[in-house]
C-alpha cells in the first residue's frame, strides 16, 4: 500500500511547450495543519531523491518538526514518484519525455496546495539541492505567497561549472553498452554502478576521503562506501528517470520565464521572503562563492554557510549530527526570529 497521496492534474501545459494528458504528483504530509493553514511547510525532494529518502530529518526535535508544522514533501517531476519516464503512458515514455522545468515543478506544487489544501501562503519552503532551486522558483515567481525560504545547497540559476558536472555524469551513464542513443534497451547496471562513482567524487570533498569519514559513517572501507552508498543509490532508480531529472536541473533558472527574461538579478531581486541560503563550505558543484553573489541580490537574505568537510551532503547530513544542528538552528532562527 502507498504510503503517499496523488495529486492529478489533466491537460499539464509544460514550460517549454509540451502537454502532459495526465500529471500525477505524489506527495506526503507530516503532521497537522492548522486551520488558518497559516503552519505549512514545503519541503521538495532533491535529484533522484523521493520522499522516504529525505524525511529522516522530520521529527520531534528534528530540523522539521511536525508536531510544530504541517510539512508536505512533494516528489518533483521524473522521480519515478511523480509522473516520470518510467511510470507515464505513450506517447511519452523512455526517449520520448518532455522536458520538465522547476516552473513546471512549482506551478503542479502550487495547484496541489490551493486545491488540496486550501493554503496560499508558504510558512517556509525548505530544500536542499534541486530541492533549493525549486525554493528560490517560488520565491521569484510567486514572491507574495511565501513568507521564508531556507535554501540549503542549491542555486538559482544553475551555474557554467556544474553544467560541466552533470554533462560529465550524463556521459559516463550513456556510455552503457544498452544506450541506443535514445533510451536504454536494459538496465544499464555497467552505467549506473559507473555513475554512482564519479558522482561519489563529486558529492564529498576531498577532506572527507583524507579524513576517511567514510568509516564515521558506519561503512568497512572505501570500496565498501562506493558500492553500498553510492553505487546502490542509482541502482535502485530507473537510469530515464535519472536522465530526465538531470536535463530538469541543467535547465534550472530562476529567470527563464516570461516574467523575467532571462534577468537573474531581476529575478533574485524579487526574491522578498525572508531567506538563509545556506551552501556547504566544501561543495564541489553548488560552490559557496556562487551562493554568496546570488544571496547579494536577494533583498531579505543572509548568507550562512555550513562549515563542513562533508561536501554536497553536508545539506543531507544523515551521518553528520553537527551538520544537522546548524541546519535546525537555520529553520528556528528563521521560524522565531
């Protein structure tokens, strides 16, 4: 049995032009809403992340706390939760998906908490990585329905650098012998288990592997760390989803929209609510100096970032209490101050 909700919306116009005859956004909720629905906090998944993936940081005494919140985690578009190349019907399927924006991602978040839930004003959107960027959409697009943003690992307009970075894992998943150049003709485990170790070079920084936190962690060795953590973590998705997903954030861009016109700083300005961005001190793709000049632009944001060794997943630190602690001060600071 599911354990989440679906949220269906007919006829889906998509961004860049494309129709989805029947969108399915899945979605999960922790705790009560008030009846004001003034309590609701938004928290969108991250790149190939559904929602039982991140929701070990909601909790009594957790960054999020549902006996505080009303917390609703949306599953973005091509997680394979939502509708994605692996779960739609002819005429899109693997090879044949459309693109998907975070706008689009934002604009089905939007339907799904006025129609379902009757609320109009975000207490916070908090997210971490593609979860981040879907935050600072809202923020840009709808500025008058969200009151906070915690913005953790992310960006607002998805920089040079880390195309580079995603291109390169595009490269080493479609080198599978099963790409036709198109779609996969079987899983491509070659590809997946190749994936999982270049993007493991990615997502941690080279202080974590000197410092082999990897061991902190509970696992037996480095290899022990790369297959059970990194290779397993793309093993289990399907590789069309993980592709989609990947075009969705080389597209990401607060500014591409009508509204805008390609203006980050237009964009970013726009940007009212009260925010922390919070990047990691050692991310290698989502840097903290990209954060810093993109925080600069937003009028009611301070830049705050985690002093970690833990890269990227210091914003996702099942591992690392210390890390969690300065995210659940970022949400109080932010909630209470």
């Amino acid at each position: 049995m599911a354990d989440h909700g679906i949220f269906e919306i007919e006829n889906f116009r998509l961004q860049k032009g494309m129709t989805l005859p029947r969108a399915r956004l899945a979605y999960k909720t922790y705790g009560t809403l008030a009846p004001d629905g003034s309590n609701l906090v938004l928290y969108p998944t991250s790149y190939g992340a559904q929602h039982g993936d991140t929701e070990w940081l909601i909790g009594p005494g957790r960054v999020l706390d549902p006996d505080r919140w009303f917390i609703v985690i949306p599953n973005m578009f091509g997680n394979g939760l939502s509708t994605s190349p692996s779960t739609v019907a002819p005429p899109y399927g693997p090879g044949r998906f459309p693109l998907v924006t975070h706008w689009d991602n934002v604009e089905a978040q939007r339907r799904l908490l006025e129609d379902v839930f009757g609320v109009k004003r975000i207490a916070l959107i908090y997210g971490w990585s593609m979860g981040a960027q879907q935050a600072l959409h809202w923020g840009a697009i709808h500025p008058d329905r969200v009151a906070r943003i915690c913005a953790v690992c992310g960006s607002a307009r998805t920089s040079i650098h880390n195309q580079v970075f995603l291109q390169g894992v595009r490269a080493t998943l479609t080198d599978d012998p099963g790409w036709t150049g198109t779609y996969f003709t079987e899983t491509p485990v070659r590809g997946l288990r190749a994936m999982g170790r270049v993007y493991a070079g990615w997502a941690m920084s080279q202080a974590f592997y000197r410092e082999e936190l990897y061991l902190q962690a509970g696992f037996a060795s480095l290899e022990d760390f790369l297959v059970r953590s990194w290779e397993a973590n793309f093993l289990r998705r399907d590789a069309h989803d993980l592709l989609a997903s990947l075009e969705t954030w080389m597209a990401s861009d607060i500014s591409d929209n009508a509204i805008y016109k390609g203006d980050l700083a237009a964009a970013l300005g726009s940007i009212t609510a009260r925010s922390i961005v919070m990047p990691s001190r050692t991310d290698l793709y989502f840097t903290p100096e990209d954060s810093a000049a993109e925080t600069a632009l937003m009028p009611n944001a301070e830049f705050r970032p985690i002093e970690s060794i833990w890269g990227h997943r210091a914003g996702n630190p099942v591992f690392s209490p210390a890390d969690e602690a300065v995210l659940r001060q970022a949400v109080r600071d932010l909630m209470d101050g």
